[in-house]
C-alpha cells in the first residue's frame, strides 16, 4: 500500500464513522431548519483552520441563506504566517478570555437562533466561550469537534472545560489524535491531517438535510447554483435573490444592537 492509498483508506474510514452519527446530523438539521424557517440564523464560528467548515456552509455553490458565517480576521488570516498578521498571533489570540464575548456584542441574538461551533480540539479559549455565551442566550449549541483529539488534549480554560461542556448536540469528524494520520518511514512526525475531510463531509449532510426539511415545509431554499447548471440568467437570478435574503436576515441581527 502507498501512502496515497493509506491516505484514502483512512478518509474511508472517517466516513464509516460519520455514517454512524447520522442521528446527530440529523437532530442538528431539524434544529437549524426551525431557526431558519423563523427568519433567524444559525450562527457558524470557527478559529484557525476550522474557519474553512464556516465557508463550506455559507457561501458557495450548492449552499443558501440562513447561516451567520462569523470568519473573525484576526483568527483566520493564514497567509502571512509570519511577520504582521502572523500566526502567532493568531494562535495567540484564540486564547484570550473575553474576546468571543467582544465578538458577540455585534449582534442582537434570540433564543429562536441556533449556534454551530468548529473547533477540532475543542480546547481553546475563543470557541469554547463562543459557545457558553450562546448557551447563556439560551442558544441550542452544534459542536463538531475530533473527539479522539480532544479526548487527549488540554483544555486552555483554568476550569479545564472544553467546547464538548457547552453543546446540545456534538459530532466528530472522525479524525484521529493529532490530526495528521500518515506515518512516514524516516519521518518523526505524522503529515496530512484528516479533520477538514470529516468536518465538510458532516457540514454538506446537514446542508443536504437542511435542504429537505425547509423543501418538505414548503420553503425550498435559494441555492447558489453553477451557470453550467441552470444557464447565465438563473444563476445571476440565484445570487442575487440568495444574497438578498441573506442582507434580509443579517439586518435583524443589527438593528437592535444596544438597546
């Protein structure tokens, strides 16, 4: 076997393991499902790499209104590395207590909206208080977290709580411990991590869920769809209604801010 056919070996198994959570995926697409069919959002955050689970959901083709995609820069930002806007800093910064808290006070939440929360770990400081702050919101929590790697790793908080304490539903990308799941000959440490394969395989079956349900309740979503699918006009006629709507639901979340 090469590495390239233990690599796909090992996505395969991650997809056995999502395969048995398919009641969770579906508790958490009923549970968005009643959030969007209100006029609310499902507010998606992540930090550090788990940003990429944000942008899968909302928006790209094949996706549609009713998602808050809360991507904060200054967790995100990769590219640099080094330098202004580094790494470091980021890593550094999803650990600061009080910062989700800053992050939150944009908008004005309801205990009809629904959280949906990506940290593999589940252990640093930013994404477990984004969701103990929704929760105090009376908030219903989706976490999706590698259970196996978060099962052996530290939490960051002094009270060593994770972002598993603070979820109504929780679901695992199926990933190993570390994330990277290729042993190389001569090499110290494992390389290619699994966690994003997991984490966009569930997203896109509760988007697909989601999809039926708002369909089934006669509320068929405006999905962002390819010209090579539907031609030029429909697709323009998509984008537009489809980010229309968005600009509908996000000014709810504004308009009360503060008061």
């Amino acid at each position: 076997m090469t590495v390239i056919d233990d690599y796909l070996q090992k996505c395969e198994n991650i997809i056995h393991k999502i395969k048995s959570q398919k009641n969770e995926i579906e508790q958490a697409a009923a549970l968005f499902a009643g959030t969007i069919l209100v006029g609310r959002m499902v507010h998606i955050f992540g930090s550090g790499h788990s940003r990429i689970m944000v942008e899968e959901m909302w928006p790209r083709y094949g996706s549609f209104p009713g998602f808050n995609p809360i991507v904060e820069l200054s967790l995100t930002y990769h590219n640099n590395v080094v330098g202004a806007n580094g790494q470091r800093q980021a890593m550094y910064l999803e650990n600061v207590p009080g910062f989700a808290e800053m992050i939150l006070r944009n908008f004005n939440l309801s205990e009809k909206d629904a959280a949906f929360i990506i940290s593999s770990s589940g252990c640093n400081i930013v994404p477990i208080e984004m969701a103990e702050l929704f929760q105090k919101k009376k908030i219903k929590v989706v976490a999706l977290i590698t259970k196996e790697h978060s099962a052996k790793s530290v939490s960051k908080r002094s009270d060593g709580k994770k972002l598993s304490d603070f979820a109504d539903i929780i679901l695992d990308s199926g990933a190993p411990v570390g994330d990277s799941m290729i042993h190389i000959d001569g090499l110290e440490t494992p390389v290619s991590p699994g966690s994003s394969v997991g984490g966009i395989i569930i997203v896109n079956s509760i988007k697909a869920e989601l999809a039926g349900l708002l369909t089934a309740a006669g509320h068929p979503p405006k999905v962002l769809t390819a010209a090579a699918i539907v031609g030029n006009d429909r697709a323009r006629q998509l984008f537009e209604s489809a980010y229309d709507e968005h600009s509908h639901r996000i000014a709810e979340l504004y308009k009360d801010v503060g008061k």
